[in-house]
C-alpha cells in the first residue's frame, strides 16, 4: 500500500504548506518552541495532520526546508513523478472525477485545489528543444534513493530544452506539477512537464516515465498554442484517501468513519497492490530475518515495517522472536548523506545494515540470536522510542547532549559554552568507539572528541566539552558518536552511528 500513496499525501502537505515549511521546521529543531501550528491556518493544520497521521515522520520536516539539496523542482517529492503516468494510464477516469464528482477535493469549488488550479493558454514564440547532435546524457543512478531516475528522458544538468511563450501567468501561481499541452501544430494533443518559469521562458524537466518524449518536442515549433495545466497533479495529491485499505492499515484510520467505512469516495480498484501484481506481505516465511528501518525515513515511511513486524507475529503465532527482528535506526534517512550539510542533520544507516547481516548469518549458521528488537510505540502514524538505550534496545547508540544544562542556551560573545553529553550502547550491542563536533556547521566535524567518564564495559559514557563562539548568530552545534560491537573504531563497515543537536544563540 506504500506507492503511490506515502508521496501523494507529502504532495499534499507540500502544496498546502508552501510557505510555511521554513516556520515547521524551524520550530521543530532543537531548542524551538515546538509550535508546529503557530501561524497555520485550519487548512494548514489539516494537510501538516493528515501527512503526519499517515507516517511521514515530524521530524524530518527540515528536509523539505532545504531546497539546495534537490536539483530540480520535482526532486522534493521523491519518486512521486515516475507514477504520475502510471496513475493517468491505470485510472484516467479519476482526473475527472476529481474535479466534478460529489467527494473529491476539486469538486469543491471554495477548495484549495480549485484556488491553486492552473489552465492557461498562451502561445510558443521561440523554441530551443532537442535536436538530433543534441549529447542527451542519463546517469546510471543505482542508488535506494535516485534509483527511479534512470527513467528520465535526459538529464537537465545537461541539456535543458525551453520555449519562450507570449505569456506567462503571473502572481502566487502554483507552477509545481504542471504540464505543456500542445494544443495545436504537429504535437497537438501531447504534453511535456514545466520544470520552472524564468521570465517568459518555460523550461522542460526531464519527463519520468513519458514515452517517446523526445519524439514530442521535435515537433514543437513557435506558434503552437500551448496550455499550462497543473490539474492533474493537484487532483492525485489526495489520491490516498481514495484507496482505504483494510484495518490492518491505521494510518488510514483517519479516513474511516466510526463504523470503519470509508469518508471519501472509493476508487475501484487499489492501486498500489496493482502495481505490485496483486501481492500483499503476509508473514509467511522461512529461515530467519533482520528489518533494519530509518525512523526519520520520508519515502519507506517508519509505521511500515511495524505492520510487516504484525504480520510477522500473526504468521508465527503470537511470537516472532525466534525469526525477526526490528531494528530502528534514529536520525537516519531514506539514503545516505551525500550532499554538504546533510551530514549535521542525520546518519548513514550503512554501519548498522551491515552489522545486521554479519548478525544474520550468525543467527542462522550457529545459532547465535542478534540483539533483541527495537522497542517503540505506534501513535497516530508516527513511530516513538524510548529516549534511554537500555529501554531502547536494538543497535545503535543514544546521545543525549544539553548546552549549559539545556537544549538551548543564549550566551554572548566570547562567554565559555559549556557541553555536555551522556552517550550509551543498547544491551549486548557493542561499546563506543568514537565521539565527533560541529560547533558552527563544519561539515567534517574536525574537533575528535574524548570520553570523560567510560564504563568497564564501554557501552556507556560521558562526554563534555567548552566551546567559545566569537561572532553572533544562531548554531546549531552537533555531536556524532559511533559503537562497533567488539569496540573496534578501525572496522569502518560496522560503526552504528547517531548524533544528537543542540541550539545555541549567540549575542
């Protein structure tokens, strides 16, 4: 039930809450006031509601706010524009609905669909497409995060086609998600996505999943009548609350009404068991098994492999553990850090997936069971671990860091900050091999820090340090520890890492 729907539902609250992503986030950093809805109108408290109910984890919020780490306007929203065809082929019939039937979004005409829907005419005055000689180059992208790009029809870091119109609608315009449809000249009745606007200049992105793309732009020639229409885009941000699947699926509870029928109207069909041939997990399996799950996951949201881990116990007769285990990893993604900056705000999760394999064949060739799995609870689609180790458990190491007792401190220039951190290991998993700072957003964390006070067994301690800052602004210091199980900082394969921040505001 994960595709389309875990990118529909971000669509929605991204659309929602354009203008206010920096304010969430900002508020949800360390020392923030928390206050996620100061500010948010009721239509804005909804859409933030229903993403967070659905799974989309709190607080990942900061990584829609940096929009220099996405390279083009569709990156934000994940694989969500590789199924836009994929839903417009399988169910046109909804894009109808959508906008004209009694229980969608667009039928209402006082909505936020039919407010930010755009359907405008204008005309291409010069163009500069693809042309035969033109080097169209597409990455060989095998990562879990940008995998899905090798269907793009070209790569616009390359090669970036345009055309230039007559005119170009102005204001607060929605633009994300709207296609060029050709209305007239050779390529009338086809469509191209807009990447942005600058200017009178429409510039193309790449097309996911479009077939014969490229074929469509060489028709393209100055005065075709084109139309800017973002209509279907907007109408498949609220397709999840089409498909409601069975109870199993809480975080769909918000769409059922008391008796558990569906709020909305239903589609005939859910999609995503078609899209993955009408299978659905059931917990059968033989041998045994490790689920490794990022909890600040945005695309795999973290709920699901709790429902996996249900089935797993239904399956097994009430009792999984001689089989499965579920270990969360905190402050990690759904990919790894490879952008600057990135590194500050989470972990690679590859330390602990490849110590979950080593434990894996220990566990099945002799016999040797891995730590115990994580311990959490499910509240409203988000998936909350207890704040110490020992009630922890799992893999990684917790980090706990106050700035002058607290998570935020406000100090002055030159006053001495002072740092500290209590820093453990989850029972039998291993001892801490390394502590590292960023005080003022060093990405390289370059101050290697000490262990003030270690256990015998190195599995807990603390950490402390005093850090003077000379410029005024806001920081947000971090430290980043590592664990290996045999305490061995030279393995580099298995260092479980976590990190913890601080806020620090100096005037």
């Amino acid at each position: 039930m994960a595709l389309p729907n875990v990118f529909t539902v971000r669509a929605h609250a991204l659309r929602i809450l354009r203008n206010k992503i920096p304010m969430i986030a900002y508020a949800l950093e360390p020392g923030g006031n928390g206050d996620i809805y100061s500010g948010l109108s009721k239509e804005e408290r909804e859409a933030f509601d229903e993403a967070t109910k659905m799974g989309l984890p709190m607080r990942a919020w900061f990584w829609f706010a940096r929009r220099e780490w996405f390279a083009g306007e569709y990156d934000i929203f994940g694989a969500l524009p590789l199924f836009i065809p994929v839903l417009e082929q399988m169910d046109p019939q909804y894009f109808k609905d959508f906008w004209t039937a009694p229980g969608y979004l667009g039928s209402d005409l006082n909505s936020s669909a039919v407010r930010d829907r755009l359907q405008y005419k204008t005309v291409i005055i010069e163009t500069n497409l693809i042309i035969d000689d033109t080097k169209v180059k597409i990455d060989s992208t095998t990562g879990v995060d940008d995998a899905w790009q090798r269907f793009r029809n070209f790569d616009i870091k390359v090669v970036q086609p345009w055309v230039r119109l007559k005119s170009v609608p102005a204001g607060d315009v929605y633009l994300t998600g709207t296609n060029i449809v050709f209305l007239t000249g050779d390529a009338a009745g086809q469509k191209v996505p807009l990447e942005r606007i600058e200017g009178n200049k429409a510039l193309i992105s790449e097309g996911f999943g479009i077939e014969g793309m490229l074929e469509i732009l060489k028709k393209v020639k100055p005065g075709d009548e084109v139309m800017l229409d973002n209509s279907n885009f907007i109408a498949l941000q609220t397709y999840h609350r089409h498909q409601v699947p069975s109870s199993d699926f809480h975080a769909w509870d918000q769409f059922r009404d008391k008796d558990g029928k569906p709020l909305y109207p239903q589609r005939p069909f859910l999609l995503a068991s078609h899209i993955l041939g009408n299978s659905l997990q059931r917990g059968y399996f033989n041998g045994k098994m490790i689920v490794v799950a990022s909890l600040l996951d945005v695309d795999a949201l973290p709920w699901q492999a709790d429902w996996y881990r249900c089935r797993v116990r239904e399956a097994s007769g009430g009792n999984e553990s001689e089989k499965f285990r579920l270990w969360y990893i905190d402050n990690a993604m759904h990919g790894e850090p490879t952008i600057p900056g990135q590194e500050l705000h989470f972990v690679s999760y590859s330390g602990a997936l490849c110590q979950a394999l080593l434990d894996l064949s220990e566990w099945v060739e002799r016999g040797i069971a891995p730590p115990d799995s994580t311990e959490y609870s499910v509240i409203d689609g988000q998936v909350i671990v207890p704040p110490k180790a020992k009630e922890r458990k799992g893999i990684q190491p917790v980090v706990d860091l106050k700035v002058n007792g607290r998570e935020c401190a406000k100090v002055k220039i030159g006053e001495p900050v002072y740092f500290k951190a209590e820093v453990e290991v989850p029972p039998n998993a291993g001892k801490l091999t390394a502590v590292e700072w960023s005080f003022e957003g060093e990405t390289d964390y370059p101050i290697k820090g000490t262990f003030t006070d270690i256990s015998k067994d190195g599995s807990f301690a603390i950490v402390e340090k005093e850090y003077i800052f000379y410029r005024p602004g806001t920081y947000f210091p971090v430290l980043r520890v590592r664990s290996n199980r045999q305490g061995d900082s030279k393995n580099i394969f298995t260092q479980v890492k976590n990190l913890c921040r601080v806020r620090v505001v100096v005037e």
